[in-house]
C-alpha cells in the first residue's frame, strides 16, 4: 500500500477545517483498507501499513487541535 501526499494551496483559517475533514476522512478509509489486508494476510509489510495510517490520523487530529488553538487565541 503507497500513501500519496498531494500538495494544497494556502488555505483561511474558516476553511481550514473543511480541509481537515476531507485529509481525515481519507486517511480513515486508508486505515479501513489496510486494516482490511492485514486481516486478510498478517504480514510486516501491512502492519507498517496500518501504523502509518494510524500516524496520518494522529497528525491529521493534531493539526485540527492546532487549528482551534490559533483560532481561540486573542
């Protein structure tokens, strides 16, 4: 399994947020396809593949996290 990162342009902090839900709704269905081939076959291959998705996610929600702490700040 390849991850492709696409370049965006610069995105206004208002739609910063739909910008982080499309990142995390496809890394979620990234998760949902290699959590799907790993249980079709265990191997290290698909378990890093897991992990990494996993990691996009974890960035992806710390982005979002990042994003309302700039917007909440005076």
């Amino acid at each position: 399994m390849t991850l492709t990162l696409t370049a965006i342009s610069p995105v206004t902090p208002a739609g910063i947020r739909d910008v982080l839900e499309a990142d995390f709704a496809r890394a979620r269905a990234a998760l949902t396809e290699a959590r799907h081939l790993q249980a079709g076959k265990d191997t290290p291959g698909h378990r890093a593949a897991v992990a990494e998705c996993t990691a996009r996610i974890d960035a992806v929600l710390d982005m979002y996290l990042d994003s309302r702490a700039v917007r909440v700040s005076p």
